[in-house]
C-alpha cells in the first residue's frame, strides 16, 4: 500500500488538525477576554488547522460571530490590531532571546533563531494594521 492512499493515516492527520485547531480556537477565544493573549495569532493557527482538518469546521469558524472577523480581516487584507501585532512580536523576542541565550549552546544555532525573530517580525510588522470603524 502506497504512503498517499492509506486512509487511516488520513483520518489520523484529520483529526489531528482538527484537535489541535480547537487547541488554537480556545487560546483565540480566550485572548479576546484577557489582554495577556493574543486573539488573532491563534485564531488563524485555527483556521489553518480546521482548514487542513475539517472543511465543515472551517467554514464554521469563518462564519463564527465572535471569531469570523478576525479571520476575514486578515484573509481580506485588512490586517490585524496593533495590540495583536505587538503581543506577537515581543511574545516571540523574549522566546527567541530566551531560547537563543539559555538553551542553544551552538552560536551557528543562535544566530539562526535571531535571523527567524527578524523575518517574523518585518512578516507581522509589514501586515497592515486594522482600525476598528476602518473602510478598507
């Protein structure tokens, strides 16, 4: 049997999508009613996962109430907030510094993460910022 054609190896990848999608979504939901996280970020690491993983959960999530903005801000290139955006980028700094100065002891490795945090970072920063009560 052919890696492709086993489909239980696809019902397995389906449902990890999809558990980790959900993973992603409580994070999301949770981020909208505590400023320490992020709502954004993880939304669209949801989306992502149920699209991979359940086409009936993604276009639930993309036509969520509460979560269907966020997605469709980002899909529609109208961004994602500025808070959003600076959470993102300082969360992934301190975790890419962290990581580089107390965990990697290969300089070749440290200086690979560092060069990672500024692509990430001119990525999110080059996003456009979304104004609540924006036209476009």
């Amino acid at each position: 049997m052919t890696k492709g054609k086993d489909p239980k190896l696809g019902k397995i990848k389906r449902c990890f999508f999809i558990a980790v999608g959900t993973i992603f979504l409580a994070l999301g939901a949770v981020g909208i009613l505590l400023p320490i996280l992020p709502t954004t970020p993880f939304l669209l690491l949801s989306a992502a996962c149920y699209y991979k993983g359940s086409e009936q959960m993604h276009r639930w999530m993309l036509n969520n109430r509460l979560f269907g903005n966020y997605i469709r801000n980002y899909k529609e290139g109208k961004g994602i907030s500025l808070r959003a955006k600076a959470f993102t980028i300082s969360l992934l700094w301190v975790v890419i510094t962290y990581s580089a100065l107390f965990m990697v002891n290969a300089i070749i490795v440290q200086i690979f993460l560092f060069i990672i945090a500024i692509g990430v970072s001119i990525h999110i920063i080059t996003i456009p910022t979304f104004k609540r009560g924006s036209l476009n």
